[in-house]
C-alpha cells in the first residue's frame, strides 16, 4: 500500500529557507516522486522531481536557483524520504506542498507532470513579509 506523508510546513518570515520531507513507502524504487504546491485561489503546479533509483531530478523553470530536492534511500525495503528546500523563500510560495508518485519513473523528471498517481495529504507553508 502506498503512503505518503509530507510534513516540515511552517510559517516563516521571508528571506529564511525551509526543508519540507515527504515519506514514502509501498512502492518499488523505480518510481519517481514528485513535489507540487497550490496557492490559495490558484492551479496546482509542478515544484521539483526525482527519480528514487538514479537521483536525477528535475525542478520547474521558475523556481530553479531557490528549490531544490533531494532524497534519502532507507535500507528498510520500499522506504524512502524525498526532500524540498525552499531557500530564501517569498511571499508568494506560500501555498499547500503535495508529493506524489510517477510510477513510470520517467515522466516528472522530464518536466511531465501527467499520469502523477498517489498524493500525500499535503503540508502547508506560509511565508510573511
């Protein structure tokens, strides 16, 4: 059974950075797991992904240079934690932060965002100032 847990969200003051964790288990590594966040009022939008088994990643154009992800491979089988640093976040990422599963492996990484299969039930981020 696939799970997926997002937590790390707070409310922070413009200019920090924050790293938010996603833990996923019930799956095989050749998935990849992708990050998304949704503003209030606004469309759902692809963050960052990575692939579990390779670490190659992939991040939104937008937000290249101030996100960044990450992964942690557990020697407990079809466990992992996938990481998303917000550096030097704005205003405007302020939003609730989702993971989700490529299960093809190959789609998120390469900027397609379709066929994202299971969702976590989210962590919210809020940045003042």
């Amino acid at each position: 059974q696939v799970q997926l847990v997002e937590s790390g969200g707070d409310l922070v003051q413009a200019g920090h950075s924050l790293r938010l964790s996603c833990a996923a288990s019930g799956f095989a590594n050749y998935y990849a797991i992708g990050w998304f966040r949704q503003a209030p009022g606004k469309e759902r939008e692809g963050v960052a992904c990575i692939g579990l088994s390779d670490g190659k990643t992939y991040i939104q154009d937008s937000m290249r240079g101030r996100f960044d992800i990450s992964r942690h491979i557990s020697r407990v089988k079809d466990q992992h934690t996938v990481y998303l640093s917000i550096l030097k976040a704005k205003p405007e990422d302020t939003a609730d932060y989702y993971c989700s599963t490529d299960p093809l492996g190959v789609s998120c990484i390469r900027g397609n965002w379709i066929g994202m299969n299971d969702w976590g039930q989210g962590t919210r981020v809020t940045v003042s100032g």
